[in-house]
C-alpha cells in the first residue's frame, strides 16, 4: 500500500461537497445471530449475554450489559485474506504455507495486511440477465455469462476495482439449510469465470452465496477451485454472503465500495460490513440517504 500523497485541499474540498449534496448508502452485509447459516467448514457464531443490567449496579444506581461473541473468521459477511488458501504447500507469492503458519497465526498474507478498500465497485447482477430472481441451485457462472452482463450494463470490472456478482440466493438467508445448499448446490462462479475476473485484474470478487463460487449438488466444499485460482494464484481476495438485493433492485451497477478488515493479528479471515455509496441522482431509492 503506498502512502498517503498530500495535496492543497481542493480534493477533500471536492469530497465533502459530494457528501453535503446528498449520497445513499447501501448495505451488503448480512446481520450476525446464532441462527445464520455457516459453512460446514468453519464454526459457527455465538453470542450470549454475560452481564446483564441489574446484575451489578453502582453506587448511582447505573449499570452495564456486554456479551461474549464467539465466531469463525469466516463467518457471516467477511473477506479471506490470501493466507486462507494453498496450493501443494504454496500461498501467493510462493510462499511456504507450513513455515507461515508456525506459532498458531501467520506471518504472511495475515487479514491485517490487507488494507481498506475505498474504490470503485461494479455489480454484475447475472440472476437478472437470465430474467430470473434467483439462479437454479449448482448453477455454474461462466466468463460468457459475465461478459454478457458486463456489456448489458457498460460497467466493466477494471484494474482496483471490486467486482462484485449477484445470483440472488441471498434471498434463501432465513433458511439455512437451502441456503447451504448441500442437497441441491449452491450457484456460484466457475473456473472459467474466475480467470475472466483475474484478466481484469480486481482486488476483490464477491458474491451473495457461502463460497461466491459454484457448489455442485452433494458436493458440498470438497473442492474449491475458484478459491485456488483467485487467492493463489492471482491475489484476489473473495467477499462471502454479500446481500446485494437492495443494490441491485435500485438498478445500480457501479458504485463507490467501501470495506475495512478487522486488524485480526495473522487471521485467514475478517467479518466486515461492506457499503456502497452513491450520489444522490443515481440513487434508486432504497438505501440509506446521507
């Protein structure tokens, strides 16, 4: 990450004008409760009150309440860091996975070095190029049905972006089991789609299903190509259980994208709370103005 170039002013002058003149926010995440739907791969996520008011109350009679949050660092909406997948022994950039991971966190390609992404955003809403709301389960997403989207909308993914894919399922959430899609499949991006992604040279793919790629029927997550593909070989981090319902049904199709990984010291993973943000004259009306 380079650092940061001083200027005049007249930029951050320029900035705050847009956000005075009136911007909308999109939320993309999904909400964090012990009922969600979570990959078999990782554990779950908890939360229980542990103190709560009346427990212990001060001489004023004020008191406190707080919980303990127990979860997987891919759990909910999160993005992987590229420390999270491997190629016979190999993360990105060669590095040796087993001699990273000495110590019980790693020392390369850990959540904390990845920075904040505030860039520009594309949606390829693919369920709706196919005139459906949600695609069939174990659906493949290939290059052709990006490319089709991409000029059906004139937003191309390009260098620094965040591309970001919508098949719908976010719309079966309250129901974790068809969302899993362990029986039935998961849609999701080929390998095909992944190397379209990786020619355009993004910094960040995400979707709204538990892997953003395809999940074969019965398969569940025995293999994850898109995975290899995009984190190691390329450096491309993945953005999982995304809900991009709101967005895409105002219509929106490139945005400024805003994400913060948590500073998890040698993590594989980070929940974040990703938003898109637009002017006021391209908002469609159903996220929340500024």
């Amino acid at each position: 990450m380079t650092a940061p170039t001083p200027t005049d002013g007249k930029g951050t002058d320029s900035l705050l004008r847009a956000i005075a003149a009136g911007t909308t926010l999109y939320d993309l995440s999904q909400p964090l409760e012990n009922s969600m739907p979570c990959s078999p791969n990782h554990p779950g996520f908890r939360m229980a009150l542990i103190r709560r008011h009346g427990d212990a109350e001060r001489p004023d009679g004020s008191s406190a309440a707080s919980e303990l949050i127990v979860t997987g660092g891919h759990v909910g909406t999160h993005i992987d860091a590229l420390s999270h997948a491997s190629l016979h022994g190999r993360m990105f950039g060669g590095h040796d996975a087993e001699e990273a991971q000495r110590g019980g966190r790693f020392t390369v390609h850990g959540i904390e070095s990845v920075p904040p992404m505030v860039c520009r955003g594309v949606v390829l809403d693919i369920a709706r190029q196919q005139g459906r709301e949600v695609l069939e389960p174990g659906y493949g997403i290939t290059a052709d049905d990006l490319e089709r989207a991409t000029r059906a909308t004139g937003h191309r993914p390009a260098e620094g972006d965040v591309c970001l894919v919508r098949t719908g399922w976010a719309r079966l959430w309250n129901d974790a089991d068809a969302y899993i899609g362990h029986a039935e499949g998961v849609p999701g991006l080929t390998e095909s789609a992944a190397r379209w992604i990786a020619d355009h040279a993004v910094r960040a793919v995400g979707g709204d299903t538990t892997a953003v790629e395809q999940i074969p029927a019965g398969e569940g997550h025995r293999v994850l190509p898109v995975h290899r593909t995009l984190l190691v070989e390329h450096g491309i981090h993945l953005v999982e259980h995304l809900n991009l319902e709101s967005l895409c049904a105002a219509g929106i199709g490139e945005f400024l994208f805003v994400l913060s990984p948590l500073k998890i010291v040698g993590a594989t993973g980070s929940p974040v709370r990703p938003l898109a943000v637009v002017t006021r004259q391209d908002d469609g009306g159903e996220g929340t103005r500024r």
